[in-house]
C-alpha cells in the first residue's frame, strides 16, 4: 500500500516538476463567444426554468394539449440551444458555417416566441400572472422583452465574433516582398 502512495506521489509531482515538459497552456475565450455561450445555454435551460411551475407545466387550468405544446416548447428550446452551444465550441474546418449555425439556431427560438404574440388571443405571463411578472416604470420584463433582448445579445455576439472568425478562416493576401542587389 504505501508502494502504491509513493508511486502515485511520485507521478503526481514529476507531471508539474519536470522542466522538461511544457507547462500547460490557458486557453481563452472571446467576449463573443461568451455572449453567444450565454444565449445558448439559456435557450437550453430557460424552459426548464421559466415553464416547469404552476404558471405553464403544472397549471391546473390547462388542459393536457396546452401543456403537451408547452413541453415541445420547452424541448425545442433545449435541442436549438443544445446545438448552438455544440456548433460553437466544437472543432472544425468551417468556423465561419458553424458561428452562423450557433447564432441561428438559439435565435430561431427566440424569433419564434417574439413572433407568437400576433398569433390571435396570444399574450404574456402578465395577462394571467401579473404579480409575477417585473416591471421596470411602464414597461413590462416579460417574455417580448426576453425575446428582444436574447435576438440583441446573438446579434452582438456574432458581429463581435465576426472578425475571430473571418480572419481565421480566410487567407489573408501576402504582400511578397523581394530583395534587391545593388
């Protein structure tokens, strides 16, 4: 056993000690891929947590259709956040594809929801809920201020991810330059 502990130790310290091995690089991430991370994951998530109460999910003035829609909404959330989240981080020869796929796919969601209120007899939390909708002066925090907010967010994450990925992506001319004798 205390060959065992010694061992372990021994491989432990040397990964960390040895000069020779590089030391492990940080990686960073960009303020876009933040943003766009963000929306995504709360595309993913947001169902989940602003339906699975007694104001959607579990309402008992809903009959089991109403709920039946809100389930595929809140499962459609979470597959196009789920796959703008996968086609942002993941590796691949197509950046500029895959950062188009990852701010339209999260956006669908919201386009979607912002679009429902001209749906006839469509409205907000607020028109059964009231109290449990903020308000900042007049202006109600709600599900068209969600949707309006999250299209802003993806819109400046990608403008802001635009140049990351155009120049990476893309060969840049090279201006060849020649030596001259004299």
């Amino acid at each position: 056993m205390d060959n065992a502990k010694e061992r372990f130790a021994s491989t432990d310290s040397t990964a960390f000690d040895n000069p020779s091995r590089p030391a492990p690089q940080q990686t960073s991430i960009s303020t876009g891929k933040v943003i766009l991370g963000t929306v995504a994951a709360l595309t993913a998530v947001g169902g989940f947590l602003a339906d699975w109460n007694k104001t959607h999910l579990f309402n008992p003035n809903w009959p089991p259709h109403a709920k039946f829609h809100d389930a595929w909404t809140i499962t459609l959330g979470s597959l196009l956040g789920g796959a703008g989240m996968y086609f942002l981080f993941r590796e691949s020869s197509d950046r500029r594809q895959d950062l188009k796929l990852s701010t339209l796919l999260p956006g669908f969601f919201w386009a979607a929801q912002s679009i429902s209120y001209a749906y006839p007899g469509a409205k907000g939390l607020q028109a059964e809920f009231p109290d449990l909708v903020p308000r900042a002066g007049n202006i109600w925090i709600d599900e068209k201020f969600a949707s309006a907010a999250m299209l802003a967010l993806l819109g400046y994450g990608y403008f802001l991810e635009q140049p990351t990925t155009l120049c990476s992506s893309t060969k840049m001319p090279q201006k060849k330059y020649t030596e001259t004798q004299q």
